[in-house]
C-alpha cells in the first residue's frame, strides 16, 4: 500500500465531539507503505505528507478534478479512527488508542506529483486539493477484529481497478500509529490511512467510483470537474 495518512476529521478532545460525526480539523499522510507491490524501493520509515480539512468529502458530494491536473489517480485505504491521543506512543499499547476505522480514498494528482518528485518540491498540490480526500461512514473496532488482515476493493464504472490485503502493509497500524506521535501528538479524531494495494489508475470525468471492505462497508463517488 503506497500512502498512509492521518486525518483529525471525527472529533477533537476540546470541545468533546462524538467519534460518529465528521469534524474536518487537519490532516497529516505517511507514504510508500506498499512499496513491494506498487515496484517502488522498499522504504525504511514512512513518508509522512500532509492534507487540510478540505480534502475530506462524504458520499453524495463528488470528487472534483483540479484544474491543473489531467492524471487524477485514486487510492483506496483502510483508515485507523483515533479515539484516545498520545504522544510517542509506544506500538505495544498503541490499538488501545484505536476508537475504529473508515474505508477512504486518497485521490492524487499523479502528473503533479511525478513533477514535484522531479524537482525535490513538497507533494502538496498533488494531494492537499478540495475533495482529495473522500471517506465513508465510521466503522466501529470491534468490526474490525485485526486491521492488518483487512480486504479492500475499488471499481472504477464497475470494472475493478484494485483489489488488496492490508496483510500486504510493510508498516502495521501500531507501528504507524507510535511513528506519527513521535512527530505529531495524536488527538481524538485523527484518522490515519495506512496505504493502497496495487491497482491505482486514472479516472476521467463522470467516471463512478465504488469501494468497499470486505462486507463491512462500501461507499459510491461520482469524478466531475469545478465550474471555475
């Protein structure tokens, strides 16, 4: 699974939210998680990048193609809800830190982020756009009994594009989880995206995106351009 990230986007600690609402408050991405099947060179740490609170968008609103794209790629990832914050938490008593999970799409602009590989430049046009950031309903833990044996597909107009373990993950959720509150302190509602199985392609125009977890949860986007 190529990116992972983190998301303070189902509640803060002041006020108190509920874990089942969606706050947008701050995004925080890891990268290269599934190097191996993705035939990148395999990463000894995470590649931590970061998106803002307009990234994130439910069903029923779509996914815009940015106007200085025309390679927009999608990503499906299993997404890690924090329901307790920390800071250097150690990976032994990180899950307990886990409130539950979402199914979310990383949406990446690839020919923006191929130039800004090229230069040395920070990937932020490539993956901080309106919309780049779409993720389901939350999914309770118990759900979930072992995220690191997590199914996930994605159709693109029902033809299927990717279709992955996060059994497959070089970096496990505890491992991601303790690694981002070393650099970051953790917060209630942080969501953090542990990567993508291989698969990722481009989508077009009123392309219809279907993804899902096993038969846990799935989630419908439709791709269309900003009026401006």
């Amino acid at each position: 699974m190529a990116d992972a990230l983190t998301y303070r986007l189902y509640g803060s600690t002041k006020p108190k939210r509920h874990l089942n609402s969606f706050m947008s408050m701050a995004l925080f991405p890891l990268g290269q998680n599934h190097a191996k099947e993705l035939k990148n060179a395999i990463p000894t740490e995470p590649v931590l990048f970061l998106k803002p609170p307009s990234a994130y968008v439910r069903e029923g609103s779509p996914i815009l193609v940015p106007l200085y794209s025309s390679n927009l790629h999608h990503e499906v990832e299993l997404g890690v809800v924090i329901g307790k914050g920390g800071t250097a938490i150690p990976q032994s008593t990180a899950m307990e830190h886990v409130a539950g999970y979402a199914l979310c799409l990383d949406m990446t602009a690839r020919d923006i982020q191929d130039e800004c590989k090229s230069k040395g430049l920070p990937w932020t046009l490539a993956k901080a756009f309106n919309t780049s950031c779409p993720v389901s309903d939350f999914i309770p833990k118990e759900r979930i009994p072992d995220p690191g044996n997590v199914k996930l597909w994605l159709k693109v107009n029902d033809q299927l594009r990717q279709s992955g373990c996060t059994s497959q993950m070089i970096f496990s959720v505890p491992y991601l989880i303790s690694y981002i509150s070393d650099f970051i302190s953790l917060e209630e509602g942080d969501l953090i995206l542990t990567g993508t199985p291989k698969g990722v392609s481009a989508v077009q125009e009123h392309d219809e995106l279907q993804a899902g977890i096993e038969d846990i949860v799935m989630m419908n986007f439709k791709v269309e351009r900003p009026d401006h």
